[in-house]
C-alpha cells in the first residue's frame, strides 16, 4: 500500500520502519527532517510538507497531543484539505475522545475513511513489531487498515464502529498502567524502609504478577533509572487530564486517577519533565524519605 506517516517521534520511528519492512511503500514527514532520513536510507520517501504525505493510499499520524493532531490534520493544507476521497486516515496518536469524535465527522465529510487505531507498548515494541492496536471505525476502514496494523503490531482488537470508542480504551489501559506505577512506588518505598532489597523482592513481583506493566515499570522503579524516558512524564499527565475529560463527560467519579493527575503534577513541578512517566514511582519513597534506588 502506498501510505504516509507523519510523526516520528520515539514511536513513529519504529512503526514506519516496520511499514517500510512489510514492503509497503513509505512517505515519511516530521517537523525535524532529520529524522526522516534515517527512514530514507530505509527506502522511505522524505515528503516536504504534510500534505505530500497524503498523497496516496492512507496516511497514519503518530503524534503527541490533541495540539500537534489539530495542527496536522485540521490545518491549512493538512490531512483533512489533502487526502483524495475515499483515502485512509489511521490516527495512532493518544487524543482526547472528543477529537477523536470531531476527526471522525470531518473524514466523513469530505469522503474520507478514518480509523482510530491508538497503540499499547513503549518504543522498543514499536520497533519490534509488537505493540497492541485498538481499533475502531467502519468495516470497510478498517479493512482497508488492516494490512498496516498487522506490519505494526502483533495483535490487533478491533473494539466497534464508533472510532473514538478505541480512544477511550487507550486511555483507559494508560490509567491503569499508571495505577501500577503508583502503586509499585508505593510497595517498593515501604519495603526499602523496611531493610529488604529491592532486587529480591522485584523478584517476587515476577512471580506472582508476571506481565508486563510490573515486569517494565517494576524494573525501572527498582533501579530508579527514570533516563532516557521512554513515555515522558508530561505525555502521561497530558493522558490522566484526557482520561478525566472523559470520565466527566460520561459523570463516571475517578477517585484514583485525580489522584495520578496529582502525583504527575508534582513530579512535573520538580523538574521531571524530562523523565519517563514511571517516575512517579520513585515520589513515594522520597515522600517516605528513603533514597529511590
């Protein structure tokens, strides 16, 4: 297929060149062009402009923020103003459920396909191939995305015709990868006042809760290496707001997650902004007065 892909941030990177390995042919754009010419050596094509990018099959946009979406696709000359009718938008990008709501009508009208297909996993399964995709948008869009979410990912859940619905999912499994996070900042401060190595008992962890988000996120909060970020902490406050946005939307109380919004304010407010998001993790034992690592 011939498709564009625009954002390549830690990410994007890894997605497009797995697009790039599935021999789909690839239109790269990024703000810094200097990352799109690590994908041309790839055989990607560098495009100068957004609306280069759109020029063929589909385009899939992996951005930071509702911001850099708007900007990208709702713009002067963007996505929306330069993909033909019946071309494919796939938004990857974590976004707000009202965004979302809002691409998916402008796509309809002007005879586009749009498919909400937000990602789970950090940078090293993007390169990998395997990050999980939730999808949601019309059968025949999300037919037509199929081949690039199976280059991209090693399972796919489509979750409904609505696209935001795949949205609100997304941040519903980042609200719970951050109660993990919270919660084994918390266990790990006690037990490291308490004499215990953190070592052995991320041991432990591994055997009564062995999947990734403990296996991940336990190992970073044991060792306190919170650089480089993976999933930088500002993006995982900006999701928590989004999450509450929702939640307000649909009255749902959330008392935990106001509590994450918190947590991520404080971090943030002391400088973290450029560490991972697990590093809320290490707030507890600081509170508890007890050295991270």
């Amino acid at each position: 297929m011939n498709v564009g892909f625009i954002g390549l941030g830690h990410m994007g990177m890894g997605m497009a060149a797995n697009l790039l390995k599935a021999r789909h042919q690839v239109t790269v754009y990024n703000r810094t062009h200097e990352k799109a010419r690590a994908l041309a050596a790839r055989g990607a094509k560098i495009a100068g402009t957004v609306s280069e990018a759109c020029q063929g099959d589909a385009v899939i946009t992996m951005l930071a923020n509702d911001a850099a979406v708007e900007s990208v696709v709702l713009e002067f000359e963007g996505v929306l103003a330069s993909l033909r009718p019946g071309a494919l938008h796939v938004s990857s990008s974590t976004i707000s459920v009202a965004l979302s709501g809002r691409l998916n009508e402008e796509h309809r009208n002007y005879g586009h396909r749009y498919v909400a297909a937000p990602v789970f996993g950090r940078p090293e399964a993007a390169a990998a191939a395997e990050l999980t995709v939730v999808a949601g948008g019309e059968a025949d869009a999300l037919e037509a995305a199929r081949p690039l979410l199976a280059a991209i990912g090693r399972k796919v859940f489509v979750i409904g015709d609505v696209p935001q619905a795949a949205n609100l999912v997304k941040l519903s499994g980042n609200f719970l990868n951050g109660s993990v996070i919270e919660s084994l900042g918390e266990a790990f401060a006690l037990i490291t006042k308490g004499g215990i190595d953190r070592q052995r008992y991320l041991e432990i962890l591994a055997s009564l809760f062995n999947v990734p988000a403990y296996n991940i996120y336990g190992a970073l909060i044991a060792s306190g290496q919170f650089e480089p970020p993976g999933f930088a902490a500002p993006l995982g406050q900006k999701d928590i707001r989004l999450l509450l946005a929702a939640a307000d939307t649909l009255g749902v109380p959330m008392p935990v997650a106001s509590l994450l919004r918190d947590r991520f304010l404080t971090l943030i407010a002391h400088g973290g902004e450029r560490l991972d998001w697990s590093a809320i993790g290490g707030l507890a034992a600081k509170d508890a007065g007890v050295a991270a690592a």
